[in-house]
C-alpha cells in the first residue's frame, strides 16, 4: 500500500525556515522570506517561558504586560549610585565636586553611573577611578586621589573629539 502526501509549497518553504528540514542557515532565510512575502497565512505563534509574545495571554497584572518598555519604577540608577558611595563613604566622607568643561559629560566613579557634570558626591577617603563622556564624544580617564582635609573640588577639560577649525588648503599648482 502506498500513502501519497501533498504538501504545499508554503508549507514546505515554511517549514525549512524553521528549520524542519536540513537546509543552509542562508537558505532558510531565503525560503522564509519567500515564504512571508507570497503566503496568505497570519502567523505563527511558538510560545518560550520568559520572553513577551504579544498573541498569548498575559499572565502578568496589566501594567507590566504592554509590548512597549515602560518606565521603571524607583529613582534613576545614578541617584542610587551616588546613595551607595554615601553610604560607603559613612562619617569620614569628603566632599567631592566634579565638573567638567564642557559642562553636561556623563560621569563614572569606580565603573557607577553618577550623572551628568557638575556632579556633588561624597566619598570614601582613597583612589577612585573617573571616566567622562562629553556631549560631542569626547572622552577622558583619570585617577582621582582623596584624602581627608575637607571637599574637594575637580574641573576635568576634556580634550576634543573633533577639530574646532578646519583649514582648506588649495592643490599645489605647478
């Protein structure tokens, strides 16, 4: 007895881009794509635990099953960051303001996030290591060394990216 099965084109493109059917990874794309562009069919829903799918049910409240990223709850990490070092720091902090020129370069302590420059930090006593990002892609690493004595106050000029003046010069004529 013999059992003739009919399989459509789409089926089988579909199929071999999903990875049913021995094919090359380039292949599969290919078929896929042919596939998603000539066939009628909506989608296919294949469901994985912790990753979003928008066609099954959310078993999570409503506030945190949208499709779109939403705002986390609680204060920004840099406003964490600066508490940790607070505490840290505990009664024999210093006083640290850092600043930078230009103004607005994102600031890292010790690998945190602390914000943008000017930033007010207290700090434990020692070695902390600074990194800024300025607002044109300039970018700067130092040591910053802390004793006790009193606040401390740090002005980092970042060195430029990027050429102020740019200077045509004319071929050399002969």
């Amino acid at each position: 007895m013999t059992t003739k099965a009919t399989i459509s084109t789409t089926g089988l493109l579909l199929a071999a881009s999903l990875g049913m059917l021995p094919a090359l990874p380039a292949h599969a794309q290919a078929a896929g794509e042919y596939a998603g562009a000539t066939s009628g069919m909506a989608s296919v829903t294949v469901s994985r635990p912790g990753v979003f799918n928008p066609s099954v049910p959310a078993s999570r409240p409503p506030s945190t099953s949208s499709a779109h990223l939403s705002k986390p709850a609680g204060p920004p990490p840099e406003v964490l960051n600066r508490e940790w070092f607070r505490q840290q720091a505990g009664k024999t902090g210093i006083e640290a303001h850092l600043a930078s020129e230009p103004a607005g370069a994102s600031l890292w302590v010790d690998g945190r996030f602390v914000g943008r420059t000017p930033v007010e930090l207290l700090l434990p006593a020692g070695r902390h290591q600074v990194r800024l990002l300025g607002p044109h892609q300039e970018y700067l690493e130092s040591t910053l060394e802390l004793r006790a004595g009193g606040p401390t106050r740090m002005l980092y000029r970042l060195p430029s990216a990027y050429p102020a003046v740019v200077q045509a010069l004319a071929p050399h004529e002969k």
